[in-house]
C-alpha cells in the first residue's frame, strides 16, 4: 500500500496528465478548481481516473467541501 | 393523470395516485451502474405507510414540521410522502450546505422531526453548533450496522404495523417551507401552500405531460423547486417513474440515459454544458466522410423541426445521436440559471429541445417556459397558464423589473413580514430580475435588479449570506457584491462576485492579507467564493444601526470604479 506521500504524488501527477497541466505547477495545497481551471463536474471526472488507478470507490459525497489535493489523497488514503 | 382540481392537497393526490397505478413502476434507484431499488406504486405505498404509521405514534401531527436532509433517492420521495399523508409540512434542506448551516435554518424552520443521510448526520453531531439542536427525533437513513447515532432512530427500522391516519390539509395550508437563501445572514424560508404546488404542477404537465411508462431522471436534488415538482409531484400524479441515480459522475449519468429509457431530465446549464462539449467532441472525432454526414443530417433536421420538433422523424435521422440517449427523450428541461442560446439551439439541431423556463422558489417551480411552438434559444419563454407576468416601469426597450401574480406564488416569508411586504407589493412578487417582452410573448431575460448571482450549477448565492466567511478580516471594513449589481449587464452569463475592500488609513494590501482572503474564500465552497477583490477609497455609507446602506453604496462604486479595477483572486 503506498503512504500518503505516494498517493499525494501520484495524484498530482495523474491531475497534470489528464488536464494536460505542467506537473510543476501543482502542489498540494493547491485549490485544484482554480490551479487546473475545472468545474464541479470535471472534478467528478478526475475522480473517476482516480478511482481506476488506486482501484477504489469513493462516493461523489467524500468529495463535498473539497478543494485541494491534500484533502483529496487524505480522502483516498483512507480508502486503500 | 389525475384531475388535480379535486384536490385539496398534495398528501391525498399522492394516496390516490398510488391506488390508481399500483401496478406500474413508480422509482427506480441505481447507484453507479448497480441498481439497488425498483418499487411500484404500490410497493411504494408498502414501505410508506408502515413509516406514515410510526411518525403517528411518535406523534407528528398536523401541521407538524419535518426537514428532509438527503441526495436524491428513492427515501427521499417516501418520507415526504409520509410526511405529507400525516398533514404535515415538509422542509427540503439543500444537502451540500454545511452543517452550520443546516442547523441554523432546522433552527429558524423549528423542525420537529429531521430525516438524513447517515453521512449528513455524522456532519451534523459533530458541528459546534450542534448542542443547541431542538429538532425532537432525528431518522436516519442507511447507517452502518455499529455506528452510534448519537440518539437518533434507524429510518428502516422506524416502522409500525397499522393502518396510519390520514390527515387532509386545506388549499391554503402550508405543504412545504423552502429556503431559497439566507443561510448567513437572514433566512428566506418561502412559505408554499397545497394550493401553490397543485396549480404549479397542472400548468406544467398541460405543456409537458407525464403517463405510465414516461421515465424522468432524477438529477438536480430533489430539494430544488424543479425536481421536487417534475422529479415527484409530477411524475406520480401522471403514473410515471422517476429515475435516482446516486451519482452525479458524467459517465454513469450517460449509461442511464441508455439502460433506462429516459423520457424527460432536468439539468442545470453546467450539466448541459458538458452533455454538448462531449456530444461535439464525438462528432469530431467521427472520419472526415462520416462527420461530413453527420452534419448534413443535422442540417436536414433543422430545416424539418424549424416550426416544431418532430421527435420521431429526428430519432430517424439522427439515430445515433438518439441512440447514445437511449432513443426515448423527448425533451430536457433547464432553468434557474443563464444558458447560453448556442447551447439550446445545438440540443435543438440534433432533435432534443431543451425547454428552458424561468422560476424563482418564491413563486413555486416556474413561471415560463419554452412551449416549443416554434423553439426559441433567446427567450425563457411564455409565461405558463394561470400565472400572470408583467414588467413594472419600462424603459424605452420596454426593459423593467418582472413581476408575477398567481396561484404559484408563495404565501409569505417564514416569520419575516418585513421582507414579505418588500417582496410582495399589492398581490404582485417583484422578483429583482429585469426583462421585456418580445411580440410573440416570449419574456426575455436581461439582468438583475438584485444584489445576488445564480451560478451555471444553478445555485443562488446572495452576498450576505457569504460575508460571514470574511468577518474579521484586517481591514477597516469589507463586503460583497455581485459585480453585474455594481456593473449592470445586458447579460445573465459569467457571473461573479467582488469583495469590496476599505482599508485602515496608510494601510497597505500586504502579501499576508491577500493570503487570508484567498485562506477565507477557500474555505467557502467552490459555487460561493468571490472572483476578485476590489479597493476602495471612502468608508462605508451607514444607518442610524450601523447597517452597510448597499444600494447607496453601489451608486457610489459604480461613479468611482469601473469593473477593469477588480483583481482576480
């Protein structure tokens, strides 16, 4: 299982490749609506990606109040 | 459907209609792909009553209270109509509030009972704000096995055997209390009669009916005015079947159009937006010969529908198109918020007319809406039967504040007569949003009179009701606008909020500041943050109480700033 460190990189990074975003321009506390430039809806979609590559389900309400990545592996790693 | 003119109330057109159409399906619930739920009308009565009975015995009565906190599912619609079948008045409370925010309006709503999620209530108990809770019992759905519900009861096993009594209600009896803001400040809970949903719905079905075998896709939450009234009302009364889907993931809300059949979906413009980025992406990626195809047929569809749509004729020649809809909608409907005509009219091109209405919660569900005769992208449409229009004081392009009159309109603010006097003048509700006319009837939308913006989610998001998020700042004093208030525009599109900023004497914007503000607007959920902040060089026009005097205030930016001086946050 990987810490939260990986998981964190490994989010980031997958956040840069879908939106097609410099990985350099993302850190952790970044709101990722505004660094990524994403609606509610896009975030879903991330979500999706996300779900696929750590193999888990989270539901659309762990998402609710979050905007940054860190929440967001914190969220994930308390699924893997 | 039923002949809603021989009811008195929403609880019994209800009961009726699950006798009237036992046999068919009434709810379908999936989550993702898997579907959890399928009840008739009447298995749906089976798991309704056995609840109505129970919130007898524990003593809800009429006119009695009850908050719903919940998504959208299959509970939702069985405990309103429980609620209702008691006589008792029924307070949808938006699910993505935070929990402050929901016990400050269980608060103001003087909930008896409250009916949530499990998730939503683990939310709420651990809130600061929750010590000072009075709602008396708490239902709550779907709780883990072991999980301390922190003395609330389990919804699935609040249960009781009996036939429960049926408490009729009056036209003029409040159904439900509807907040449509003030959830920082001052709570605008819209107070709705029997008598304004059973109206709203027989005008809408007039245009757009429901029958047996019509499936509606449930997406907006159901505490929304619009899919309360075509995701529930609506639907039922007709013997139709309303779709949940316990997701809101793009990919998953495609696959239902498909493995459900849908017949009708309401959206909001974001969801509609997306629905054509991906549509266009796909006629995009087709081969040269094949997308040079598939334009000529939407060419020919459009020259086909130009006076009305021909839905049968559309699904033949755009079949794949129809297809990746699961070949049965006949029409989406939006509202709430701006859509752009571009965005209607691609919808209408492919043979999908999307009905755009305009509403507001104060006057029920809607006031107009696209009768499709012919399809207009510019316009929200006429207004729908019973509800009377007009635009107060004109100018020139025939442009003024739009008033209704009706039976939709709600009866009063909740506990608040001031505002009710301010909102509701001489029988007309003044609704702060600014139209005209066209020739044909159509109300055409240009703006807003109100401080307040409705996102693409179709939220409303009142100034006031976020300034909370910044008290305290360190600055002499601060509040929010909605920049087309300050700027007007001939436009309902893009809109966003400013943070009006007055400094102490020889204070400067630090780098520190500038970090609490994003810090504190971070902290609002993404649909109420404000877009940018704005300088400004004279202290705050006041009453006697202190109070900001915003529309004073407005004039004075307006003269003195212009929108280029917002700094994007």
């Amino acid at each position: 299982m990987p810490n939260f460190d990986q998981t964190l990189n490994e989010i980031l990074n997958l956040a840069a490749a879908h939106f097609k975003v410099p990985r350099e321009k993302l850190a952790p506390d970044d709101d990722f609506f505004k660094t990524l430039g994403i609606d509610s809806l896009q975030t879903l979609d991330l979500l999706t990606r996300l779900e696929h590559h750590f193999r888990i389900e989270l539901p659309d309400y762990e998402l609710q109040g979050v905007s940054d990545f860190r929440t967001l592996a914190d969220r994930i790693q308390a699924r893997l | 459907m039923l002949n809603l003119d021989q009811y008195s109330c929403l609880g019994a057109a209800l009961r009726d209609a699950l006798d009237r159409w036992s046999n068919e399906v009434c709810l379908i619930e999936a989550d993702r792909d898997r579907e959890k739920t399928r009840l008739t009308y009447s298995d749906f009565k089976d798991v309704a009553l056995p609840l109505a009975r129970a919130l007898e015995d524990a003593g809800f009565n009429s006119g009695d209270r009850a908050a719903i906190i919940m998504t959208n599912q299959s509970k939702w619609l069985i405990s309103a109509y429980a609620v209702f079948y008691r006589g008792g008045v029924l307070v949808p409370l938006d699910y993505k509030l935070t929990a402050s925010e929901h016990l400050q309006l269980l608060a103001h709503c003087k909930a008896k009972f409250l009916i949530v999620e499990y998730y939503l209530w683990r939310t709420l108990t651990q809130s600061p704000e929750f010590k000072n809770n009075k709602v008396k019992k708490v239902l709550v759905t779907e709780a883990p096995l072991r999980a301390d519900l922190a003395g609330a009861y389990r919804w699935e096993e609040f249960r009781r055997k009996g036939e429960p009594g049926f408490v009729p209600r009056e036209r003029e009896d409040v159904a439900c209390i509807v907040y449509s803001s003030g959830t920082g400040g001052r709570p605008k809970g819209c107070v709705l009669t029997h008598e304004n949903y059973l109206e709203q719905c027989k005008a809408l079905i007039a245009w757009y009916p429901f029958w047996p075998g019509v499936r509606y896709l449930s997406i907006l939450p159901t505490n929304h005015a619009i899919d309360f009234m075509v995701g529930f009302i609506g639907p039922f009364v007709c013997g139709a079947c309303v779709v949940h889907l316990r997701t809101l993931r793009p990919e998953f809300v495609r696959d239902a159009f498909v493995r459900y059949k849908i017949t009708y979906v309401s959206l909001v413009p974001m969801i509609l937006k997306n629905l054509e980025r991906g549509l266009r992406a796909k006629f995009d990626e087709l081969p040269a010969g094949k997308r040079f195809l598939m334009h000529r047929m939407i060419a020919l569809n459009k020259s086909l529908t130009r006076k009305h749509p021909r839905v049968g004729l559309s699904r033949k020649i755009l079949s794949t198109v129809h297809q990746g809809f699961g070949g049965e909608l006949r029409a989406m409907f939006t509202g709430g918020a701006f859509v752009e005509p571009s965005t209607l009219q691609f919808f209408y091109d492919v043979g999908i007319p999307v009905a755009n209405g305009y509403g507001l919660t104060e006057a029920g569900t809607s006031l107009t809406l696209n009768d499709l005769n012919p399809f207009r992208a510019d316009t929200v449409g006429k207004p729908l039967p019973g509800v009377e229009l007009r635009v107060l004081n004109p100018n020139a392009d025939g442009v003024g504040e739009v008033a209704v009159r009706g039976k939709t309109v709600m009866s009063h603010y909740l506990d608040d007569p001031e505002l009710t006097a301010q909102t509701i003048v001489d029988g007309w509700l003044v609704t702060g949003d600014l139209g005209r006319f066209d020739g044909n009837g159509h109300l055409q939308l240009v703006g807003r009179k109100k401080n307040m913006i409705v996102t693409a989610g179709g939220k409303n998001i009142y100034p006031e009701d976020i300034e909370t998020a910044f008290e305290g700042l360190s600055v002499k004093e601060c509040c929010i606008f909605a920049a087309n208030y300050l700027w007007p525009a001939k436009t309902l599109g893009r809109e966003t909020l400013v943070l009006l900023l007055r400094l102490e004497q020889n204070q400067e914007l630090t780098e520190a500041l500038k970090e609490d503000i994003i810090a504190r607007n971070r902290r609002l959920p993404d649909f109420k943050r404000v877009g940018g902040y704005l300088l400004y060089g004279k202290d705050f026009p006041r009453t006697a109480s202190m109070k900001i005097k915003r529309t004073l205030l407005a004039e004075e930016v307006r003269k003195s700033l212009g929108r280029a001086a917002v700094v994007e946050l």
